[in-house]
C-alpha cells in the first residue's frame, strides 16, 4: 500500500486487511501451485490475495463459450478491488472471455485476467510474418478461432501447442491433482515450446497460469522470449510503481 501524498490513512469500508497490490480470480480447482504459478503468493514479488469462483472448474472454463460464469468472475474481481488491490488478474488464460465485462465493472483497476492479452504487443515486436508460439493447457479449446475471435485483426500467424495429453501435466491438471512432478512437467513444458520454435515461432506465450514456473528452461532450450503470466503482470505492477530519473 503506498503512503497517500497527504501522508494520512484513512479507512476503507468492510476492509479486514490491507497493502495487496495483486488480486487474483481463481478457478474452482485445487493443485499444488509452486513458484511460478499464479496460484503461489511468492510469484508476483508483491503482497497477492485470492478470490475463488464456485464452481468454475478447469472443464467449466474450457466449456464456458456462453460466458455462463461472467457474472460470478465480475463479483469475484469486485470483491478483490473492494480489498484494495489495483491489478486485477487471474489463474487461468482462458479467462479472457471474461476480461471485457470485468474491465468494464472496475474502471479503476488494471485488469489482466489473461496472458493472451499480450498477443498483440508480442505481435507489434515481431511483425506480421513471424509466428508467436502459444501453450496451452488445452489446444482442443484455443484453436486459431478462438484467438482470432478474441483479437481480431491480428496479423501474426499462430501456432499453438497443447499440453492436454503430456501424461505429467494431465495427471496434475485434468486428473486427481494431488501431486505434481515438477521435473516431468517442465520436461513436456520445454517440449512443446522447442516444437514450435522448430517450426518458427518468434516467441513463445504461455496461455496457462502454471507455467511460468518452467519459462526460464524454456528460453534456455528455445533461446527464444518468454511471455506469460508473470511478464503480463509485472507490466502493471511496474507502471502502477514508477521509480524517479
């Protein structure tokens, strides 16, 4: 929480607690979230709170074309903003059907509910010919026509790979969820990024919220950057903190 300019603190209403700067909308799941992922207080660097949405589970998400839980993730970033917390994000990429309702409801808060929003900065950089690498938790869902309806215009050619059947992340993900073999995941991680570096890709996104934990032996295998959850974020947080030249 930074010091008002008058140097005076005053009380928010219904506030418990203070001096989050990080809100997160979390999906009606549970794993082990180890560094890196969204879901671990320490990845931001900075004081995070947590809000889950009933019911919105992995399947519910992928699911969700309707947009059934838009008002449950609007409510629950509300309930994050009430707290204090100036950016507003989430731990799964495919909230991004949800970013333009919760943008609209918080006008005073910076609103990343997605990865994917990086698109098209990544494709800004790159150019229109160079492909940006994307993966995901499930490529059965985020097809190309699922991108190119979320942005449209975007120039770039995609290519996208899933991790839905690396038997390691599935096992974590999609199944019992009670382990999670960090060498094994970021093996399959590291995997399909060097597939799609093989074939072009001039960067690589992470669409999940879990896998900026293997970005570092990503770009050492790839030697390509790395965009995720983490540089999304940092992007506010950096903005919202600007230091004095």
């Amino acid at each position: 929480m930074s010091a008002p300019a008058d140097g005076v603190f005053r009380r928010r209403d219904g506030a418990r607690t203070y001096g989050y700067e990080v809100g997160v909308v979390c999906l009606d799941f549970d794993s082990p979230f180890i560094p890196g992922d969204v879901g671990h207080a320490a990845t931001f660097g900075a004081p995070t709170l947590y809000r889950r949405v009933p019911r919105l589970s992995v399947p519910a998400i992928l699911a969700d074309a309707g947009r059934e839980f838009e008002g449950a993730v609007v409510e629950a970033a509300g309930a994050l903003a009430g707290e204090g917390t100036g950016i507003v994000t989430s731990n799964c990429g495919f909230m991004i059907r949800y970013q333009a309702a919760v943008a609209r409801a918080l006008p005073g808060s910076q609103v990343l509910l997605s990865s994917l929003l990086q698109l098209p900065l990544i494709a800004a950089m790159l150019g229109d010919t160079v492909p940006i690498g994307i993966v995901t938790a499930d490529s059965r869902t985020l097809t190309e026509g699922f991108l190119r309806e979320e942005f449209p215009g975007l120039p770039s050619p995609l290519l996208v790979a899933g991790l839905e059947e690396a038997p390691s992340f599935h096992y974590t993900m999609f199944g019992p969820g009670d382990a999670l073999d960090r060498p094994a995941v970021a093996e399959e991680v590291v995997t399909a990024s060097a597939g799609l570096h093989r074939v072009g890709a001039g960067a690589i996104l992470f669409e999940c919220a879990a896998l900026p934990a293997y970005a570092a032996e990503t770009q050492r295998r790839t030697g390509l950057p790395v965009y995720d959850f983490t540089t999304m974020v940092g992007l506010a947080m950096n903005a919202a903190h600007r230091r004095p030249f």
